[in-house]
C-alpha cells in the first residue's frame, strides 16, 4: 500500500469519539522539577491561615491598662514590701476589673458581690501585718479569688459548684495563656492606628538600637578624656544607677505579666473563642477515672483500717492523756507534742490520698457508691478526727506550758481546719447533695481570715509576755522581736520594759559585750529598727506602731 492509498485508509476508518476534557485537578504547591526533569507536586496540606484579629477600642485601652497594672503588680507585690501600696493596687485592679465587665454589660449577682466585698476586704490584710509569709499567702488567694470572679461573672455560673476545682484549672491556666500573646498585638495595633503612636514606637525602637553603641562609646571616651569621664561620674551621681536597673528589671518582669492579666480578661470576654467548662464533659472524664473493681479496693482498705483499730487500742493511754491534762510515763511536753504533729501530717496526708483513691477510681462510686464504700470512707475519716482531736489537745497543752510559736499556731490551724473537712466527707456519705465544695470554700475563707487578721506574730507576743514570763528567757524574747514588726511592736511596749531588763540582767554576765551598762531594752530597740529599713515598709501598721515605741 503506497502512501497515498495509506492516508485514504486512515480518512475512511471510523475515528474514536472526542473525550470530554478533565479539568485540571488544583494543586496545592506549584510543581517543582528533579534532577531528571520529572515534575512532581507536594502533596504537604495547606496550613490553616492566621486569623486576623480586629480589637475594639475598649480593648487596645485595656492592653495599655493591663501593661501599667502589671508594672504596678511588680513593683508593689512582687519587688517591694508589701503595705499600704499593695492594698491601694489591688483596690484598683478590682475597680478596673469591675468597671471592665460592667462596661462589657455582664451581670453580677449577690454571690458576685459578695465575693468581690470580701476580696477587698483580704487586700486590708497588707496594711495591717508585716508577716512575710501570711502575705504571700494572701496573695496566692487573692490571686486565684479574682480569677474564678471573672469567669464566674462572664460564665453567668453559681460560684463554688460541683467542679470548682475544674474550673479553678481553667480560669487560672487554660484560659489566660491561650490569649497571652494578644495584649502585645492589642497594643501594637492601638500603636499604628494614629500617627502620634507610630512616631512614638520608632523613637522607642531607636533609642532601644543606641543603647547598647552609646555605653561602648562612652565608655571609650571615659578611658580617652578626663573631662568626659568628670562629666559623666557627676551624671552619675545625679542619676541614681542602682534605681534604673531595677526599674529596667521590673519592666522586663512586667512583660509577661501584662500578657497574663489581658489573656485573662480578653479570653473570658469573649465566650466564641473559650467556652465555659463543659461539666458533662467533666463527669465523663471523672467516669473515666474509675479503673479499680471495688472488692480491690476493699481488699487493699482493710488492712490500713485494722491498722487503725490496733495502734489505736494499743496506744490509747499515750493518746488521751493530752486529754486529762498529764503527760504519759517518759515524756517531755516537747517530745510528746512534736510527734503528735508529724503522726498528725503523715496521717492526713495518707487519709486524705486514700479517700480520694477509693472515691475517685472506684468503678462503682458516685451515684453509684454502694455502702461498702461509703463506710470504709466513713471509718477513715473518723480515725483520722480522732487523732487530730488529740492532737489538738496535746498542742494545747505544750502551748499552756512553753507558749506560742509560729510553728505551733500554723500547725494548730491547720488541724482544726483539716478536722472539718473531715466532717464535711463524713455528711457527704449520707446526703449525696451535701455541697461539699461551697461549705469547704466557705470555712476555708473563714479559716483564712481569722489566719490573716489576728497578725499571727503580735498574738504569739502577747500571749507568751502576759502568760509565760516565767518560762521565756532573754533568748527567747529576743527571738519574738525577729520574727516581723508585728511582734516587736508588742513586745517593746513601754509595759513590758522592766520584763526585758530583768530577763537581759539574769544573762548579761554570760554575754561577751563590750557595752555591759546597755540595757536589754534598749538592744531589742536598736534592732528592731531594721523593720523601718526597707523600701516602703514602714507604711504598715504595726511599723508605724513600732516606730512611734522606738522614738518614744
């Protein structure tokens, strides 16, 4: 066949049906080509974009509020001693707060109120005491208390529910540093909006860039020249060096602070993006939980329980004797009442781990708890009341015999306290509905309070100067005078003066003192003054109390 008859064949064969064109399956990367001139395509999936976030005006205004409070934050909790200054900040912090949430039309109820009454109440107690440790105490309550009123009052929930602890989580961790880079990108964009802002930034940032070359360069010049280096020192001295570099560390400090406490605010402001705890979700998580087939928990309870019974009978005499007022045989009070306070800790500790276990993993418990388990939990708890009512009745007689200390009253508040939770487990058991959150919070507040507010020191100086002279050596008052202006401010009260004297004269021949005719009065004066020292310590009361004594 030549090649024309060929091209006549092709045109009179039937020729296949035209396909319908594919459309081009969208890539989500342009191709690339290898080393060998294949092209490939990614097959990575597209990212997610970045949400763009628009701030309203009440929110570029509390993220410049959030960066001064934070400041204030720093200096006046954090940095300084506490006093008059901490409780005017957390005045204003819940004023802004409140403002802020009434401003963003959110409703407070009575219990609301009433909480935001007694957070302000607990902002006096840094006016009042000079005790270090009662006021980071009151500042860890303060903290989490402002806290669970934001999502409280933003959630439109009853406070101290079923899940408090849940949302105790939440609204302290969860919500905050999930917005906590939005107050810098609030502030930012507050910044760019105006001219003014914009100018402002770039100075900043270029003062910021000079820094550095400008302490190199002066520096060098100092070595160079006398006159420059006569001309700085005076600057210097004008210049205090030392108040810069801590208001340069504070700053710094603030920053992450200032994230925190806009993160807070803006996360729970806004109920699309952070929802409030979800408490079905929460009794399927706690459901989860119960991994343990309850005759295990039984079997391992049992022993623990007979171990109670037995110790108890065994040492019934050593236990109730704090009871009739008497020591057991071979027992100073010091050694009797010390190991009744680590025989106590150890005790609730285990106790309160064990009813967690067997009310918390137990496959069978909640609306479910058969009585088996409400009765081991039952026994527990009651064994443990009884060791912490004798312990309680051997402090009280260690405290009748050698007075108060810090450790003593602590550990004293603590059973007491301890002592009722217990209880509260025990009624729980036999009313479910018992709310056994709000009654813990409740005495705990309460608890708190009597804490903060008696000024721990200045009631241990009181007692042991009007109850136990007889038994306190100059030592021992002495020792009274440094644990905070609290109590150096009662125990250098113009009527215990001649006490003091006489306790310094039974010792002085002992001391190796030059200055013998100083008095021992005058010596605990002279060094309690180290209490009005410090940077704004003096604005407390019992400072101010002890100043007024010492000048006297």
């Amino acid at each position: 066949m030549n090649e024309n008859e060929n091209k006549d064949f092709q045109q009179s064969a039937p020729q296949p049906a035209p396909q319908p064109m594919q459309q081009a399956v969208p890539q989500p990367y342009p191709p690339y080509y290898g080393a060998n001139n294949g092209m490939y395509y990614n097959t990575f999936p597209q990212t997610k974009p970045v949400e763009k976030v628009v701030f309203s005006k009440r929110e570029k205004i509390l993220s410049f509020a959030a960066a001064l409070l934070s400041f204030l934050f720093v200096h006046f909790v954090m940095w300084h001693s506490k006093s008059f200054f901490t409780t005017v900040f957390y005045i204003i912090l819940f004023a802004a707060v409140i403002i802020y949430l009434r401003k963003s039309e959110y409703r407070f109820s009575p219990s609301h109120k009433l909480w935001t009454g007694i957070m302000l109440a607990f902002s006096l107690v840094f006016s009042l005491t000079d005790n270090t440790f009662i006021k980071v105490l009151d500042t860890v309550f303060l903290h989490l208390g402002c806290c669970y009123l934001i999502y409280t009052v933003t959630a439109q929930k009853p406070m101290f529910g079923r899940f408090t602890l849940f949302e105790m989580l939440k609204c302290n961790f969860e919500n905050p540093f999930s917005h906590f880079s939005k107050e810098y990108s609030a502030a930012n964009s507050a910044v760019q909006s105006t001219r003014t802002g914009s100018n402002a930034k770039a100075v900043i940032i270029g003062f910021l860039i000079a820094l550095p070359l400008t302490i190199v360069v002066g520096t060098l010049l100092v070595s160079a020249d006398r006159g420059v280096e006569l001309m700085l020192n005076s600057l210097t001295e004008l210049i205090n060096v030392n108040n810069v570099f801590n208001f340069v560390v504070q700053a710094a400090m603030s920053i992450p602070v200032s994230g925190y406490i806009f993160g807070l605010i803006y996360s729970h402001t806004h109920p699309e993006k952070i929802k409030a705890l979800d408490e079905e979700k929460c009794v399927q998580s706690t459901k989860k939980m119960r991994i343990a087939a309850n005759l295990a928990v039984y079997s391992a309870v049992t022993p623990i329980c007979l171990l109670y019974v037995l110790f108890f009978i065994s040492q019934a005499n050593y236990f109730l004797s704090a009871f009739m007022g008497s020591l057991p045989e071979n027992y100073s009070y010091a050694e009797y009442a010390r190991r009744g306070f680590f025989e106590l800790f150890a005790i609730d500790l285990i106790n309160a781990g064990v009813i967690f276990f067997i009310n918390f993993f137990s496959k069978k418990t909640g609306e479910e708890k058969p009585f088996t388990l409400k009765l081991y939990t039952v026994i527990i708890s009651v064994f443990t009341l009884l060791i912490t009512a004798t312990a309680i009745s051997k402090m009280v007689l260690y405290i009748q015999n050698f007075g108060l200390t810090q450790l003593r009253v602590y550990t004293t508040w603590f059973m007491a306290l301890t002592s009722l939770m217990f209880i509260f487990v025990i009624i729980r058991q036999f009313r479910t509905g018992f709310p056994f959150m709000k009654a813990a919070a409740v005495v705990f507040t309460l608890f708190f309070a009597v804490l903060c507010f008696s000024r721990p020191d200045a009631l241990i100086a009181r007692y042991n100067m009007e109850f136990c002279p007889d038994q306190m050596t100059y030592g021992d008052i002495r020792e009274m005078t440094e644990l905070s202006a609290d109590a150096a401010a009662v125990v250098l009260e113009p009527q215990y003066r001649d006490l003091i004297n006489e306790k310094y004269n039974d010792i002085r021949h002992y001391c190796d003192t030059d200055n013998v005719n100083d008095s021992g009065y005058k010596q605990l004066a002279d060094k309690a003054k180290q209490y009005l020292d410090y940077d704004y310590n003096i604005f407390n009361l019992s400072s101010l109390a002890l100043g007024s004594t010492i000048r006297q």
